[in-house]
C-alpha cells in the first residue's frame, strides 16, 4: 500500500543500486530531512537541548558500534573508552589553540589509534574471550585516563570544553550546534547506508559470517577486522568529542566509564543487530524511555496516593532499562530495526500478503 | 620484615582470593552445563546478600535460620531466570546471551536497590574483628572462614557430581546433543546448575557482606568472578579455586607494593591486565578444554 512498488522499472544498474529505490521512502526521507531542518523554529528549546541533541549523537555513536558489531561481527565492550579518548583528544587540541575542525578530525584519529590497540585482541581470539578481553581494556583505559594527569587534568578533575568553532566562527546558539550535530550524525548515517553497496561492507560480512571462511575465499580477515575496529573507532572518537562540545560541555573520566559501554551496546541490540534505522531507535528507546516510564510511575503513584520513596524513584529507571533489554531480547532478539521490517515487509505487499516469500 | 610483610599479603590475599573463586564457581557451574556466560553473578551475589538480611530483619531470625531460608529463595530465582530468560535464546548468536545475562544484571541490581535502598548495611555473622595470629602473621578472621567455606563447597561439588544428578550434569557439559538423544532433560539439568549457582552465589554474597557491608558494591564482584573463572579455565572447578588464589596473590601483593607508588586503584587494573593477558596466551585457561573449531 504504502511502500508501492507498482511502476518502478530499473533501466541502470545506477538506478537498481540506488539507496532508496521506492518513492514512498524516498519522500519519506525527504520530509524527515526539511523536519530535521526546520526542528530547531518548530520543537520548544528543551526538547531539542535535552532531548534531540543528545539523541542525534548517541545515534552516531550507535551507528560506529554496529559497524563493529553488527557488520564486522566482532565483540566491542569497551566502546566508551574509545569515545572518551576521542572525547579528551580533540578537547586538549581545540583547548591548545589547534582550529576546532581539525581537533575534533585529532580526537577521532586518535580514537582509532587507540581503535587498534583493541583490534590486536581480534587477532586472537573472538566470541566470549574477546568481549571480555574488550572488557577488561575498557577497565584499563578508564584507570589510564583518570590517573594520568596529563590527559584528565588529575583525579576526578573536570576540563571545561571550548565552543565549537567553525572556520574560525564560534557556534553557540542552540540551534548551531543542533545543525552541527544533526550534520555529523547524518554524514555517519550516510556512511554506514552506502556501506553495503561497497567491497569493503561485504568484507566485513563476510568476515562476520565466518572468518576462516572468508579468508578460504581470498579475503584477509584480520586486515577487515583491523580496518572496522580503527573505522568505528574513528566514528566513535568524533561523535565522543561531539558529545562534549554539543551536550556535556565538559569532560570527565565518570562519563565514559564501564556502564556507558554497555549502554551503547543494549542501544545497538535493542535498535537491531546492523540495522541503521534500527540505531536511531534503540537510542531513543534507550535514553528517553526510562526516564519518561519514571514519571509517569511517579504521576500515577501520586494519582493512587501511594508513597514511593524518592531512593526507590531514583532506581527504578535502571529497573525499566535492564527490564527492555530482557524484553527486547525475548520477543524480537533483532531488534527495533527488525521489527520495522516486518511492518514493512507487510507492507510492500499488502493486500497481496500470499506473494510474499 | 620485609619477607614478613609478603608473607602477610600473599596470604591474605590468598585466602581472599578463594573467596572470589566462590564467585567464579557460579559462573563456571552455568558455563559448563549450557555454555552461557553468566555477567549476571554479580548481581546474583548481591541479591543474595540482601535476600539474607530481608529474611533476618523481617522474621526476626537468627543467622543459621535465614541464610538457608534464602539460599532456598535464591535457588527459586535461579530456576526462575534460567526457565524465563535464557532458555528462549538457547542456539542463538553469543552477543545476545551475553547482551541477556548484562540486562538481567541491571535489572536485577537495580531491584534489589530500589527494595531494600542504597545505604550499606553490616552483615553480622559473628566472626570477632580481632585478627588471627599465625606465628607473628596477622590473618584476617573473616577470610579465613570464607576461604574455608570454598574448600568445602568445591568438596561438596566433587562429590555431587558422582552422585546420579551429578552424572547427568557431566553429560550436558560434555555433549548436550548426546545426552538429549539418551533420555536425558537437557532443560532441567541447566536450570538445576543455574540454582546451585544461585546458591554459591547466596553463600559468596553473606561472606562478602561480613567482609565489607552489603551494599550495591557486592555486584563488582562479577569482574574478579569472571577473571578467575577465565583463568583457571570457564569448564574447570577445581581450576577456578586454583586461580582464585593465584589471583588474590598477586592482586594484594602487587597492590600493596604498587599503590602508594600509582596513587591508588591498581587493584582493579592489576585484574584486568591478567585478564588481558590470559586470554592474550592462554584464552581457554589452566585446566579448561580447548575448543577446536569447524568451519
């Protein structure tokens, strides 16, 4: 019905190759493209500072995830190490004098350095071993960045982030940074759609798929897993130094600690293993859902006259999270993304349901 | 002096590090049956502890009373988890089941936080504060009697598992294809190791909760858990007890020795580097079985 595909003849490979090849996705991009566009005149200012701007660079950071995970198969628990590094790169360079471009370009590069460190360990071993070895440098990095004065400033130290700047022009108005923001998140999406009409996206599944396999039939498998760990790790130190000028404003260790690292990864699992639209909706899910299910627990107990304690409030967030990702993983183990599949796989051929394979 | 003030760390730490193999045992029991990491035993650790005091405060127990009441409850749990959550993702990819047992960590530490709150409580069990004295050694009494409860729960598992369940759980770990062809309930062997692992994990929980205060810190565990279980090999119990100890060793001598020159935390990273380095040289640990892929 709605994702008509009545009409569409490919008369190039160009055409057939296309990233959107149906005119209602096509439009429907469009329209969310002048949405995202116009946000900044349209939703009130809270919304956008609290709410869609930390969700356009988490999706960022989501996506550079599931290039890892998603597309190149290989487990990555220390992700918000790899961020923070980014994070406190490119704040020293831009704090330094070195143009605000160029530093945030540092942070990611150093990232990736810090990337292939990580990637060392997939030379290894895969599966279990190196989810926890991940693991275990993401305890090693978060001692490294906190106990080495020269990167964190001293223990517990917070380094106050200059504004953005862009050619020379500092960027503070609200809906700047959004723009700023919302461009990086789109260019990663960009990226990560036009990923699997490379040589370089089927690689990386291949080498997802089975990796002595891939190497059986002529594809180096540890130079694909080195290139997606430093390629994500590139995304993730960017979008890391991102969140700090667009959101943070500051920086310290607590906040790309361990728990930050899994947060990441119940996004990418909740929004769908390698699913791009999926990234976007396991960030919202993630980062907005607790705490708006939290008030509403709240409102309903004070509609009810019930009494929760301000300590209870304060933890049961933490119970709706770790309640989705259970959730999540029991009724649709892919994901978000996977479920808007279906709706859409539904759709395409509806009322004709019996032509579906 | 200076050998005395090894001798001294390298004991305690020893005897505390048998106390996270009891931790570690949690996690090797579920690994072995059913191949599933359990990121969860933190969590379980902690919730055990608190099971305990809800019981003691609440009924007004004592001690000896309580803490079999909730290993009885922690065993329930355990089944519960295993019949809800892990049993649906048998067969599927391995991030999921580690994604699963992270999301059933928080959930349940947040649980356990938003029922009893965040404030540490002491678990009292009656072990006297005063230091045993070994020769001119100072030992620590709690660890010693959590050292001890180790020994006697990595005996008591030797001998179960030559009883007939036992047996059973030995064939689910070594072919758990074979042993559904022979008759066996593949599913109720792995809910029966995730309850023993919920009950280890209950009597890791009370030992550590006289040792610090109960409080969402028990749920840190998990990290040493995990790296003893690695190093002494994910399918080995006896190897887990061997590297606990191994683990505490080096952990408390390299910290007190390297922490007032680091400025402090070295012992999270003296555990993560052998961690690191484990899986780096040797990924299926000291008695663990080496598996062989096929492509």
């Amino acid at each position: 019905m709605l994702y008509r595909r009545a009409g569409i003849f490919h008369t190039s490979y160009a055409s057939d190759r296309a990233l959107f090849t149906i005119p209602f996705e096509k439009w429907a991009m469009v329209a969310l493209l002048a949405f995202a566009l116009v946000a900044p005149f349209v939703l009130s200012s809270l919304a956008i500072t609290s709410y869609v701007r930390p969700w356009l660079i988490w999706t960022a950071a989501v996506l550079g995830l599931n290039l890892i995970l998603g597309w190149a198969g290989q487990f990555h628990f220390g992700y918000a190490a790899i961020m923070g590094m980014g994070a406190y790169a490119s704040v020293h360079a831009a704090r330094n004098g070195v143009p605000w471009e160029i530093a945030v370009t540092l942070g990611g590069l150093t990232a990736s350095v810090i990337g292939v460190v990580f990637a060392f360990a997939a030379l290894r071993v895969k599966g279990l071993y190196l989810a926890l070895s991940t693991l275990a440098m993401q305890f090693v990095m978060d001692w490294v960045i906190s106990h080495v004065p020269a990167i964190s400033g001293g223990v517990s130290a917070t380094l106050q982030a200059p504004p953005m700047k862009l050619l020379g022009h500092a960027i503070t108005s609200e809906a700047g940074t959004y723009y700023v923001v919302l461009a990086w998140t789109l260019l990663v999406m960009l990226f990560m759609l036009n990923l699997r009409r490379t040589a370089l996206g089927r690689a990386l599944v291949a080498v997802r798929e089975k990796d002595f396999a891939a190497a059986v039939i002529g594809v180096q498998s540890f130079y694909y897993k080195l290139v997606a760990f430093a390629a994500s790790a590139f995304i993730g130190g960017v979008s890391g130094a991102m969140l700090v000028f667009g959101f943070y404003h500051a920086v310290t260790p607590e906040q790309f600690a361990v728990n930050v690292s899994i947060e990441l990864l119940a996004m990418v699992i909740v929004g769908g293993l390698g699913s791009i639209i999926g990234s976007f909706f396991g960030a919202a899910f993630i980062l907005l859902l607790p705490g708006q299910m939290n008030a509403l627990i709240a409102w309903l107990a004070k509609l009810l006259g019930l009494d929760i304690g301000v300590e209870a409030l304060a933890h049961i967030p933490h119970m709706i999270y770790g309640a989705t990702i259970i959730i999540v993983l029991l009724i649709e183990p892919m994901g978000l993304g996977k479920l808007y599949g279906n709706v859409r796989n539904y759709l395409l051929v509806w009322p004709f349901g019996y032509v579906r394979k | 002096m200076d050998r005395m003030y090894f001798l001294e760390l390298a004991i305690n730490g020893g005897l505390a590090g048998l106390m996270y193999a009891m931790v570690a045992m949690g996690i090797v029991l579920i690994y072995k049956s059913s191949s599933v990491p359990n990121l969860a035993q933190g969590a379980l650790t902690m919730l055990g502890a608190y099971v305990v005091l809800g019981f003691s405060d609440a009924l007004g127990v004592p001690m000896w009373v309580a803490i079999p009441l909730a290993m009885v409850t922690m065993f329930c749990v355990g089944v519960v988890i295993e019949r809800v959550a892990l049993r649906r993702l048998a067969g599927r990819p391995i991030v999921m089941i580690l994604m699963m047992t992270l999301g059933i960590d928080i959930f349940l530490r947040a649980t356990t936080m938003t029922i009893w709150g965040g404030s540490g409580r002491p678990m009292r069990l009656g072990i006297p504060d005063s230091p045993l004295f070994l020769g001119s050694l100072l030992l620590n009494r709690a660890y010693v009697v959590g050292a001890a409860v180790t020994l006697v729960l990595f005996v008591t598992f030797m001998l179960f598992f030559r009883s007939r369940q036992g047996v059973v759980l030995r064939a689910i770990a070594d072919d758990y294809t074979a042993s559904w062809s022979v008759g066996i309930s593949v599913e109720r062997g792995v809910a029966l190791s995730w309850a023993l692992s919920a009950v280890v994990a209950t009597a890791a929980g009370v030992l550590w909760g006289s040792v610090q205060t109960v409080d969402q810190s028990l749920s840190l565990l998990l990290l040493k858990g995990i790296t003893v279980a690695v190093l002494g090999g994910m399918d080995s119990l006896g190897g887990a007890v061997l590297a606990g100890a191994l683990l505490g060793i080096l952990e408390n001598v390299a910290s007190g020795y390297l922490d007032p020159l680091l400025g402090g935390g070295t012992r999270e990273l003296v555990v993560a580097a052998v961690l690191i380095l484990t899986i780096m040289i040797r990924p299926h640990g000291l008695f663990g079985r080496h598996d062989i892929e096929r492509i």
